[in-house]
C-alpha cells in the first residue's frame, strides 16, 4: 500500500469509524487521461459505517468528501464512491 492509500485509509478511519472500508488504487486504468498527468490518483471506495445510517447518499458523500479535507486537492483526483450503513 502506498503513502497516499495510507493516508486517505487513515483519514477515512479516524472521522467515520467503518466497519467495513475497501479502497482501491484505480490510476492504472486512467494513464493517458488528462487527469493522471497531475499525479494524483483515481480511487473506489467502498465504505460501511453507522455514520451513514438515515442520511441520502448527497449526504454520504458529502460526509466522506468532509472527512477527507485537503486530501480532495493534493492526494486524489477521482473518488468513485459506495457508502453504506450498517444494518
């Protein structure tokens, strides 16, 4: 796992507390694409947590883009989403 995975993962882990969180490095499927040139990585994440429970999915999305700050502007360039609760 690179740096980059460790610090998003860490991010994730620390504001949302999953129970469940699987992110996978995707970048190797954009080379080529004017995005990759930057150097920040394009990502899927799929992610369960109690934090989820209730709230649309604007609002899952929104609470994972929240929790990861900063990262949004200097680690990834994609995030394809799936966020859960838990049941």
């Amino acid at each position: 796992m690179s740096d980059r995975e460790e610090r998003i993962e860490a991010r994730l882990r620390e504001r949302l507390k999953p129970s469940f969180m699987q992110l996978l490095n995707e970048s190797h499927l954009h080379v080529g694409h004017a995005g990759a040139a930057t150097g920040l990585g394009h990502f899927s994440l799929l992610i369960e947590s109690q934090q989820f429970a209730n709230l649309s999915m604007l609002e899952r999305h929104r609470l994972v883009y929240d929790a990861l700050g900063d990262l949004m502007f200097t680690d990834i360039h994609a995030l394809k989403i799936q966020a859960r609760s838990k049941p």
